[in-house]
C-alpha cells in the first residue's frame, strides 16, 4: 500500500490533476463542459504531470502543491468566487477549534486567514516548525465527530479527518472514506489512542492526548466546517493534537 510519505504526492497526481480534465464550473448558472481545446489543454497538462510523477517516483507534498494551485490559478473555470480552488469534500473542523501558532498561543481557526504561520511538524527532521497557510477551504455538513481525551479537552471535527496517533501513524474515524477521498490509508482511530502534540517552534518535545471517547452524530442543521491547506508540512495542531491538511479540491 501507499504509505504516509508517499501518499500525498500519489493523491496529489492520481486523483488531483486527472480531476481537470473535463472540469466543471460552479460559478456559472449552467453547468457546462469545458470546451474541447480546453479539454485538450488539460489533458495534455495531466498527462505530463503524471509523467513526471513516475520518472521522479517520489516529489514532497509542497512542491506538488505549489505546481498544481499554480497551474488551476491560471483556470478560471477552476476557482470560486474569491479566487481560491474549490473544495468539494474538505476534511474538517468545527468553528472554535484552537490551531497552535508559532508562538505557543492558539487562535481559533475560523479567524486564521492565507499566509498567517502556524505551527507544522517536520516528519523527516522529528521536530516541531513554522508554516504559513496556502488556503482555508469551508463548508458545510452535519456529519461530525466528537472526540474526548483523558485531560478533558474535547475537538470535533469530519469523521474523515486525519488524526496522528503514536505507534499507528495517521488515523481517522473513518479510514475508508478517508482512502477514497484523500487516496491515502489511514488506521482506525479508537478509544485509547494516543494523539500526538507539540507546541512550540523548533521543539521536538513531544506530549500526548489519550483519546477516551469518541462520538460520531448527525445534526439536524448543517455548520461550517473548514481546514488549512499547508507549506511546507502537510499538518497543523488543532485543539493541542497534530492533524493533516487534508483536502479534496474540485
């Protein structure tokens, strides 16, 4: 299977730049195919990004993201109403969640906004770091979860979403819609999992959240959800416990 290092770059590739081709757009009345040139011209696009992803096998998470919003930025078709990629599944948090800033302080994440810095975790350096936000996807559901830990801080979020737990690696609540949504495998998260958290920049000391409840339920009413798209670490720190920036665009 595709691992966590490997995984997004894949997801990136196989399921990102294939979804151009034959690209619809939300901001019109109709919802009319491209034109064919315009077709072309994606497919042609597709075809030598996924050219390169085979003769280069691997490419960081960051140099995929900055080609590919680079590229669907010059495609109008392809964004919203502010400019920003659409994102259809995004998997995400409640308003209020508390995301860790450089700094060690917290701000909510419905109030952090493009280029603001956060703080990520390097994976290959072991350490905590400073990142900057590339984008906030919103929208609404009324599927959530609930998850408990044993210091009494609660997140909720998309049953969907990432969670990096100690000893299993990335983990969600829903690990198949995970997979086919984010095109990468992920574990169950379940009741004594141990979520990973560091607070402060250039920090690798490590604390962790022991997961002692979860509670999926459905709302009557939708609410607005939202993630952070990251550079250069693919993650953040939402309510003291490392999440990924997971996000299905178009």
């Amino acid at each position: 299977g595709i691992n966590a290092e490997y995984g997004d770059s894949y997801w990136f590739f196989s399921s990102f730049v294939p979804k151009l081709v034959g690209l619809k757009t939300n901001t019109m009345s109709s919802s009319k195919d491209l034109p064919a040139k315009k077709q072309l011209e994606l497919l042609k696009k597709e075809k030598e990004v996924l050219q390169q992803m085979l003769s280069i096998k691997v490419i960081k998470t960051s140099d995929a993201c900055k080609e590919l919003v680079s590229y669907i930025k010059t495609t109008p078709e392809a964004l919203d109403k502010s400019g920003n990629p659409f994102c259809e599944k995004p998997s995400c948090f409640v308003e209020g969640t508390l995301v860790t800033l450089p700094t060690g302080n917290f701000q909510p994440i419905e109030d952090l906004k493009q280029n603001d810095e956060i703080l990520t975790f390097n994976f290959e350096l072991n350490k905590s770091e400073k990142g900057h936000i590339v984008h906030k996807p919103e929208s609404f559901t009324g599927r959530l979860i609930e998850i408990t830990f044993d210091d009494g801080s609660i997140i909720s979020s998309t049953p969907n979403h990432p969670y990096h737990v100690e000893g299993k690696g990335w983990c969600s609540f829903d690990p198949k819609d995970t997979l086919t949504n984010y095109g990468i495998p992920v574990d169950r998260l379940m009741v004594g999992d141990q979520c990973i958290g560091i607070f402060k920049e250039d920090s690798n000391e490590k604390t962790v959240k022991r997961v002692v409840n979860v509670k999926e339920f459905e709302r009557e009413d939708s609410v607005k959800v939202m993630t952070l798209m990251v550079e250069p670490n693919n993650n953040f720190f939402a309510n003291s416990v490392l999440v990924h920036n997971k996000c299905t665009i178009i």
